[in-house]
C-alpha cells in the first residue's frame, strides 16, 4: 500500500537575484518557460523602479522560504508572522482579509463562491508587513494563506488551546477570530505540474510601495485616453446604425455626457462563435457611422470574443495557429504564437480600427467550469506548446497583446474592456467586468483590484428600481470605467428600469427626473477627470493604483484591516458607496482629517462615522490639506470648457495638488501643473513644467471649503 | 518559449482483464496503489455477481478507448455515441444529465456551484447504451462528459452548422439543445498526478444492470437493520440525559413513531475538535440512560467527527499515525493506517458501543474549499504514504471501515450517518447528508444518488413554515433514512417551527393539528417498513439501487432522461415529490399503467400527468400489477404489530412481490415470503421459503385497489 514519498528528501536550495531595485527573484529547482514573466509582453518600467524610494534587504530573507518538489508539483512555503494579514490574488469578489483562506487560483466566469476562482486570479499577494510575492506561474495554484495547521506544532502543551491572543483582536470583528491572528504560521503555496518556480519579492517598506513596485515591474500602470474616462454606454443589442446614431444624437440633446458608445453581440454576421465581419443588414455602411460618430465627439467599441467561426476571413489563416479543441465551433486562436497574433490584429485593424473603432470589448476569455462548460479544456494543446490549464491563465492577457499591436502600431491609445486578467496586467488599458452583478461584491471587487494590478468596472446594467439604479451609477462613476451596459433594452435606464417596457417604449411617469439625478451623477464623473487623470498617469509613472483598498494606504490602523467597502481614489478622496438596500451606512476615516464633499463638514480621522445617505448622494470624503481640482461638467473629454479647473481648497490647502498634460499619444512626455495654495494671502497659483500641445488646464476659480486655520 | 509535449508521443496499449462476469479491468500503464479499488475493505460480491443474467463482450471494445500520460497526470478518452446519455458522478446536486458537463470531482462540503465539487464525488458513470464505466483514482479527476469539441471534426465544411439533429431532440426541453446529442463525441477524464490508471467497464446490457454490477463489485448494497427504517430524531444539542428521555417519553405517549434517538455535539466534554468523551455534566450515566432508551425500543446514534482533540485519551496513541497537519487542533487519523484504526475502533467499542450505542453520525469528513478552509490541506502527508488529496477521497469510507469494525466484530448491524463518500460505497450502511438545504437540490440528490451506489438523507431541519415541514417530511419519508435533525430547538418542529419559540416553549396555535399531519406521514413510513427492508435486500443480493432515476429503469423512454424531481422506490412506487412553492406539478408515468396511491384512480403510462396536490400528499403511483404490502403503523420496529401485512391488490396483481425474513444478524439467512393473488378467484397467498427465526409476517388483509380486469 506504501507509495514512494510525496515530498523530495530535502529542500532544495534556491537560486537568488536581484534584477530590479527592491525586486527579487528566488529561482526554486527548474520552472517552466511558459510563465506569466516567461511570457510577458511588456518589459518593466526600470527607469521608474529606480526612480522610486530606495529599498533595503530582501524582506523575505532566502532561508525563511521553502520549496520542494511533491508528486506531480512544487510547493513553496514563505513566512506568515503573528498579525500579519495578506491581500491580493487577483480579483476576489467574496473576500478580502485573504489570510485564514485557500484559494485555488483558477480562472474562471461567474465565481459564486469563495474558492479563488476568479475572472482574473493573479498569484501575488501584499501583506501588512509591507512586501508582496509574485508565485511567477500559469498554472492552477492553491494559496494557502496561513489557513493550515502544521501538526509540528500540537501537542499535549496545545490542551485546552483558547482563541490566539492577539494585540489587534480587540478591532476586528468576531468572525476574524478563526485566522488566529496571534500566531505566526506559513503561506503554502502548491503549483501542479512543475518541477521547480521562481517566486518574486516585491520590497516596501510600505504596503503601498510594495504594490507600486509589482506594478512598474509590470511595466507600469495603464494610462487611458482622457475619453475613456467619460461615460460609456453600451446600446441595445438589437439596435441598427440608424437607431445608434439616434440615440447618440439624445445624448447629446439631453446633455447627457457621454464619450464611448459600445456595441454588444449584434453587430456582427455570426457572434457565437465570432465572425469579426459587420452585418450588413443592421451596419450597412459602418465607415460612415463611425465617422459620423466621431465628428459628434463619440468613440465606437466593439464587443467580441476570439473564439473564430468557421465563415470568419481569418478562419483558413488561422487553422495552424490554433488550439485542438473547438469553442462553440469556433477554433481558439493561440495568442501565444506571433502569427496567430499578427493574423488577428491585421483583419481587425483593417477591418474596424481603420475604420475609426477606438476599441474592444474582450468577452468570454476566462473559462466556463460555472457558466455552461463551453471553454476549452485544460488538456488542450496549442502550438506554442501551452496546454489549456496554461493558456487560460494567459489567454486574456496575450488576446489582449494582440489587440494592443493594432493601436500600438498606429501610436494611438486604446482603452477597453476584457472579462479575464492574470499576473503582470498593470499595463494593459483594459478594465474588468462580469456577469456576476451583486452590488456589494462589485464594490469590494473594486476595493480588491488595486492590489493585483487590476482594473474593475462596477458596470450598471439591470436594476431593480431607480434607486438601485442611481446607488450603482454612484459607485460607477467612481470607477476605472463608468460605463452604463443596456445591452438588453433600446433606450436609456433612466427612462424606465423594466427591460420589455423600456425596450417596448414605455417609459416610467416622471422619467425626466431620473434622468436628471443621472445626468448630474455623469456631470460629477466629468468634473472629476482631471482628477482621475492625474491618478493613471501617476499609475503609470510611479505604479500607484489609481482606485485601491484603505489598508494599502493605512496598514498601521488595524481598523482599515477589514474594511472592504470603502476605497481611495487618487490622492485625497475616500469613497463609502451605499447600495440600495441601504439608507445609512458605517464610514471608517483614517488619520488625519476629512471633509464631507456635499457639506464641507470637517470630520477628525481614526474613527468610524455612521452616516444617513439621502438618495442623490454617495458618501465622498477629501482629506483635508487637499486641492481639489474639478472641471467644468462638459458633455464629453474634448469639451475644451472641461480644462477650465474650479480648485477646491480643503482645510489649510497645504498639499499641492499636481495635474499633467500631453498630447495624448501613447507614451507622452508630460506637463506637470502644479497648484499650490497661499492660506496666508488666500491664494493660488499654477505653476507648470512645460509647455505641451493638447489638452491645458486653467483655473477659473479657487474656492475655499474648510477653515483654513484648521 | 515552446516546451516539451504535452501528450506523450504515442498512446500506450492497454492491458485487459476480466476479474468478474460482466466487469473488465483495462489497464493503462501504471497505476498508482492507493486507488478506491487498491484500498478496498468489503471484497467484490463474486457470487452475487455469477448470479447476475449474463453479460457478452465488453460494451466498450478496447480499442475505442485511448490513454496518455500527459504533463503531469494521465489522461482517458471513451467513446459517448449520438444520443448517448449519461449519469452519476456521485453526489451532484445542481445537475442530473452528466452529458455536456465539465465535473472536477472534489471532495468538499457544500458546494454551491455544479463543477463537479461533492461530498461525494464518485469517478463513477453509466450509460444510456447500458453500461457503466469506473476510473480507479482516488485524485481530483476531471470528466469531460462530452462538453467539449476537438478540433478535428471542425473545418469549412461545419460552417453554417446548424444545432444537431437528433431523433430524441423534440422530447428534451430547449435548454438541452446545447448538449448537441445528436453528434458522437468522446468522455475524457484526466487524472492529475498519476502515470497511468485502471478503467472497469461493467455491462448490462441495461443501464440498471451496469448499476447492479457496479454495486455488487463493490460488495453488493447496504443492508440496514429495520430499526433503521424507523424514524431518526436527532435532539437538540443542549439537551441533557433527562432532556433526552422526557422527549423519548414524548414520542411514545404522542404516539409517534421513533426508533432512533441522535445527540448532536453537546454530548462531548469537546467537540471541536473531539475528545470523544461524554460530558459528565450533561451525560452523568450514559449507560443506565441507553439502557432506559433501549428498553423504550430507541437506538441511540451518535454525532461526532475524526478530528481528535488533544485532550483526548486516544491522542497520544494516534501520533504516529496520524497526518502531518491539524484541524482545529485535533489530529487527522491516518484510517488507511490498521493501527489508526484499531485504535480508534477500540476505544469507541468500549466507550459507546459497549454501553449500547447503536451508531453514529459522522461529520465534517469531506473537505473545507467552500466552507471556511478549516480541513486538511492536499498537500498533507499521512504515514501510509497518501497525501493530502488521496485522503480526502479516501477519508470517509475509511473512518467508516474503522467504525463498520466494531460493529461486525460484535456481529451487529448498524446504520448511520456520513457525510462524505466516494466510489465503491454500495456495502456502507451510511447515509449523507448536507449542511445545504434547498429541497429541490435534496430530491436531485435522491434521485442522483442511485446511479453511484450511494445513499441520500433529504433530512428535515429548518422550515420556513409548516408548509415546508411538511412537504420535506413527505420527502425523507420516502427515502434511506427518514431523519428529523433540530440540532438547534429543543421541541419537535411540529409544535413551533420558529427556532427561538420553538426553544422557549411558545407553542404554535393549533400545533396538535400539525404534529397529527407529521404523525399520519411518519406512519405511512411505517407502513411501508416490509416493502423498503425488501428493497434493501435487493440492494444487498442483487445491487439493485433501492431508489432510483427513471431513467435507470426506463432508458428506452427518452422523457424519463430529464426527470431528476422524481423517482422508483423499490420494485412498484414512483415518487414524485412537491416543495413548499408548489401546490401542483407535472408527473412523468413510465410505460405500463400507475395508480394513484391516494385515490386509486388509474392513469395509464408513457404520458405526463399534471397534478394539484393537496398539503396532506405527496403523490405516488403504483404501478399496475404490485402487490403492495402494507404493515400495521407500529410506534416502532420492533413492534409485532409491524409484521401483520395489508396487502394492496394493484390492477390484476399479476406480480408476485417478495418479503424477507431474517434474524437481523449482519450476513443473515433470508427466508423469501411469495405473495401471490389470484385474479379469478379474488384470493391472495403467502408461500415462505423457509423458517427462520425473528420478524414472522403475516397477512390480515388482501385489498383490491384497481379492477383486476383492467
């Protein structure tokens, strides 16, 4: 009955380097190539690496991780210390705090369980001890985050074992009392199929520079178009280019703003699996309604996903670039091999981007073990030599190159969406989402992505009554992407939530009145763009992830430990939405001081607030010292009337607030705009580094909201 | 970037065997030891199986299936036919047609999404073709039930490919069309972590003979004592032993029947993890309270998991022989281990069986992915050489071969409860059960459990209302083992079905009315104890599941393939349950004609029936021909009472049925008891095959049912 061991005799001794500043790589016996670095298409961003505080040892000394080979796998076990708590793996609807759990990182749509299946599971974790760890893998691995109980240490001496004491037990709530917080313990992480890994050390010392430096060893943070940071909004899928280009043009009548008009499944002459060739009976000339669509300021995004059915132009090309197994009849392009790549991009290029498309919808490209079995099978083999297990952990990302290729080619931005997303994906200007639609998750979701170098977008689609409607419009508008997806009803939400009564044209007595608490919601979304630009370039230069979790920022509060729906954006604001389930809510204000943005009231920090939340409003708070610049409301990004800055000035103002501006081409030099506050003389000023074509920001008005003696 | 092949390069030849009439063994390189077969405890009912009706060739020539070592594991390919179904893979709950599906069979406690995770997942499938097929592997394998699509069969010429066409479309709701039935396509299962493995293929040549021979290789079925038959009662876990025998006292002057009393975990000094010690403070003399119990006629089962507390007096003995991991401070006994084993067994011998308990229920022996990762991980080590995952395959039929070794050294039956199974369970007097609670999953899984050898408990716990007690009443009632578990209220739920009055003592108004409902549906189950022992005995002799799918029956009629909300109890009863939401439902009658068991009335089969029904019924149908035998409603199974038979005369009463008779010891003799009836002269006999001593039946009363010209 006895089999061989399970375990190699010894631990092997790891290989260490370190190729970045503040970057380590332990090399355990021989990983496999095809690896998220193995296969990465973005090189790291070593100039803003060096750029940043500089770190010291390795916070992860080589002797306090272990890796062995097991049957048929490698684990690898690094240090957990007593209080210590782990974030990340990637996007994580169910929870958030991810030591006490074991998370198997497969990808997968529609997780409704807290298991690591993910839309887009990303093996990196950051921990409050200020590192992160990047277990550099494609394959499904089991994180066990200080959730087991190595036998070593029970014995007799264990009797009558009470609940760990622990310093910060006291803070978090009773359910957290399980992760035994006050015992040191280990993370295990098991990766099957491989006979060796390498594990990445990210130094701090903060939390927050530990992320920054997994994100610019990425290769940076995404940098979107301004446009797509205005409203998004995905018509009807049954609509034809007329009654698109009429619904663009109630768009802007209504002076709704808008930026992005998408198109879902209807647009092509076969969708599952896909075409790529316009319908002619819906687009006839989609040339012309591009074209129209841009003249009025819109850009046009396409939904699709890779799977290439048979009538498809490229189907015959891409037969040897392909995987062995068919999804809805459709062959899986291997994204992996140049030439699947360069087939790809080329008929798209050709096809859509030339003729205006200013982006995709990249749906369908994570994996079906919850939603139908549809996708194809781990034991898949592709031509690069990826298996399936492989490839949809990279099919998202290497789909996403793809695509990139085509913009990157004509030096011009994208920005997307892809319902997948792995290690490594700080670069790519792609934002999440999912079919899944739980309110509360879609915020901690948010809350999540910024760990792992992921964007999310809390998308409104059904809901429920107005007030659900307007409670996710708040949340989306604080988001990477704001984006209204209607895709099953003809005309706006506001008209009439009831899909068939939408669809059929009846809309809801005293519409108008929704209309305008949306209208002025989006309006807030646009004063706001500056602000969130300024995040993604920061994003990009320094890896700061413009939306992230209130413990990346305040890991010494153990009362921001647990708080999973609350977050940051940007610099100075803290955002609490309320779902409509909700009236009042539980705000928790870290250190330092903060302003209610609907009332000016000033709260003190380190304490948690119980709000009642009128209906037009989602909880926002500005850290005092900030200046807030806000645009004004324009009805898309190239309003130039949305450079004219109103500079809200909140307590003594005594932070600089800095904007940027370029031309708007992928990789641009930048103008810092520096505004800076006088509390003495009551007064400001805009200093700028240079003088750059585009976009140029101006103050029209300074206004004061807090005593600035304060 | 390209690595090493995936597949090995050529398929390896397999090796063929035929252990057993109608059962081959293809073996596919090299097999790892610890497999369900490998670690087997009950050996395959070889007499049993020479008994069966003969099998020809192999349903599945050798040549139709295909094995690789692929990176990592081993994969299998078998061939599925158009219009081939296929059922089982253990404990599913969301799911019935296997066909179309993706399964990864975990181990794990409640899993909430249909991927394959059960509490008892088995690598077990039969076919509509009529045969089944089992891979030997105690790994996570991966069934890919014809879900996916390889390549090969797709170029140009699919293109505008149609959805299938098949002959059975029509008859299957739209929802089936994806399952494209109407092509072949191909079962593939990998297994990780192995370099070859054992296939057994068992013949029909129907589906329920595929079954039958599955069963009896495993040991043939479970045979209950009666008193298992009877109704469980699991108490409230405050109680303490006077607590228990006042509600003992209740049940017999309320005249409702029980036969088996259940303590929960208050009865341990600790129960998480356990010490297996009784809690002087609640349990001052358990054995003098047994005894009272026992002389009452109750049994007395015990709940407890293997976890072993340090405080317990076997902990220091299972060191050696125990995994190198924890959960909740207690140890893992290593039950593949004989010394594990034997000392685990010695102790609850003299502890509790010794003192007259009669069973136990055994919990939180599967696996923790989705319920708060308290288990062991699969990376555990155990001395016998298992790692973790083998273990949680293993761990349940392993603890019940350690508790089973009590009882047959003492050469008694038992019959409990389980709450993790897997592959070769048929032999296990154990039943599972589920912290999960939807009624609909509960019937499913009733329904699913028939095709693996498995039994189900739809226990009745929470009720929403009276409604649902009852209708969930009528549905244990009509299943292995008809328990009541109000762990959580000290009063039976008839009296107040909300936890907190129920335990206060507010009694619902007009609670007599609904204990006299409960009350009347307990009986019925009582009634029924001959024809449910009877089908038990088939199980044992001939494998055949006492409650069963349609479709195992009648795979000919393509509308029994979806109905996963009805079923066959024994050789005569279709069951077909109602939940609290419904008052009617849709009936499928299989060919022949059925009775309505309340009313008589007669609806002839191959035909849907849409019923109202009343709160007082469940429907169930009786097929024309039965002679259903009914006893007289004892207050328990050893009531004498009990063996005094109505024998219900259904249609012409043409089908003998058959009773048995037995001393109750664990491998009895069996005297057959023939009913018979005679159409002409309106008369009914009992012929008895031999003498033996214990239950006698008689019968008191022959009743035409249905016109015996019909």
């Amino acid at each position: 009955m006895l089999e061989g061991p399970l375990f190699s005799a010894a631990p092997s001794t790891p290989q260490i380097q370190q190729p970045y500043p503040g970057v380590w790589r332990i090399t355990f016996d021989s990983p496999e190539g095809l690896t998220p670095v193995g296969t990465r298409h973005y090189p790291p961003a070593a100039a803003s690496l060096d750029a940043l505080p500089k770190a010291g040892p390795c916070p992860l000394p080589q002797d306090a991780i272990d890796g062995q080979a097991t049957r048929g796998g490698y684990i690898v076990s690094l240090p957990l210390e007593a209080n210590e708590l782990v974030y990340g793996l990637g996007l994580q609807f169910q929870s958030f705090i991810q030591r006490g759990g074991k998370k198997m990182l497969r990808v997968n749509a529609d997780p409704k369980m807290d298991s690591g299946d993910s839309h887009a599971p990303a093996p990196f974790y950051v921990s409050t001890r200020g590192y992160g760890v990047l277990i550099d893998t494609a394959r499904y691995a089991t994180f066990y985050c200080g959730s087991t109980d190595r036998r070593a240490r029970h014995t007799r001496t264990t009797e009558n074992r009470e609940p760990a004491q622990d310093p910060i037990a006291g803070v978090l709530p009773a359910a957290y009392r399980r992760l035994r917080l006050g015992e040191r313990n280990e993370v295990l992480v098991e990766v099957p199929r491989v006979a060796g890994v390498d594990v990445y050390v990210f130094a701090g010392p903060t939390m927050r520079l530990a992320v920054q430096r997994y994100n610019l060893f990425a290769g940076g943070g995404a940098l979107p178009p301004r446009w797509g940071l205005g409203l998004w909004y995905r018509c009807g899928s049954t609509l034809n280019q007329d009654e698109v280009l009429a619904l663009a043009r109630e768009f802007r009548e209504r002076k709704i703003p808008c930026d992005v008009i998408g198109l879902e499944p209807g647009w092509q002459t076969h969708a599952y699996s896909c075409s790529f060739l316009w319908d002619k009976k819906r687009f006839a000339d989609p040339a012309t309604t591009i074209d129209r669509l841009n003249k009025d300021h819109f850009r046009l995004n396409l939904w699709e996903h890779a799977y290439t059915h048979p009538s498809s132009p490229i189907h015959e090309d891409l037969l040897p670039f392909a995987g062995d197994y068919a999804v809805w009849g459709g062959l899986v392009p291997d994204f992996l091999h140049p030439e699947a790549r360069r087939i790809f991009a080329d008929f798209h290029g050709r096809e859509h981007v030339a003729l205006g498309v200013s982006g995709y919808k990249l749906d369908e490209c994570d994996n079906s073990d919850f939603t139908g079995n549809w996708s194809f099978p781990e034991i898949s083999r592709f031509p690069s030599g990826a298996d399936g297990e492989q490839m949809h952990s990279f099919f998202a990302l290497r789909y996403q190159d793809t695509i990139q290729s085509i913009f990157d080619r004509r030096k011009t931005r994208s920005y997307g969406l892809v319902r997948s997303s792995h290690a490594l994906a700080a670069p790519y200007p792609y934002v999440l989402y999912s079919d899944l639609y739980d309110h509360k998750e879609y915020i901690r979701a948010l809350v999540n992505s910024g760990f792992s170098g992921l964007l999310w977008a809390p998308e409104v689609r059904d809901a429920r009554s107005t007030d659900d409607l307007i409670r996710r419009l708040q949340t989306a508008i604080f988001s990477p992407l704001a984006q209204l997806d209607t895709w099953y009803m003809k005309n706006p939400p506001w008209k009439q939530v009831e899909r068939r009564a939408n669809s059929a044209g009846r809309f809801a007595s005293g519409w108008e009145e929704i209309e305008a608490q949306c209208r002025k919601l989006i309006e807030l979304r646009m004063r706001l763009l500056p602000y969130l630009y300024a995040a993604f370039v920061r994003y990009r230069k320094q890896g700061v992830p413009p939306f992230r979790a209130l413990v990346l920022e305040y890991p010494d509060e153990p009362e921001t430990w647990t708080v999973d729906n609350q977050f940051l954006v940007g610099e100075s604001l803290l955002i609490a939405p309320v779902t409509a389930e909700e009236s009042k809510r539980s705000v928790y204000l870290p250190a330092g001081s903060w302003y209610d943005f609907w009332t000016g009231e000033r709260h003190p920090g380190k304490r948690r607030l119980d709000v009642t939340v009128p209906l037009d409003r989602i909880p926002v708070y500005v850290k005092s010292g900030t200046l807030l610049p806000l645009a004004e409301p324009a009805l898309h990004a190239e309003d130039e009337t949305g450079w004219q800055l109103t500079v809200q000035v909140y307590g003594a103002g005594e932070t600089p607030a800095v904007l940027y501006e370029d031309d708007g081409s992928p990789d641009p030099q930048f103008a810092e705009v520096k505004l800076s506050w006088d509390p003495e003389r009551k007064s400001g000023s805009l200093e700028r580094t240079a003088s750059i074509s585009g976009y140029r920001y101006t103050v029209n008005q300074w206004q004061v909201i807090g005593d600035s003696r304060e």
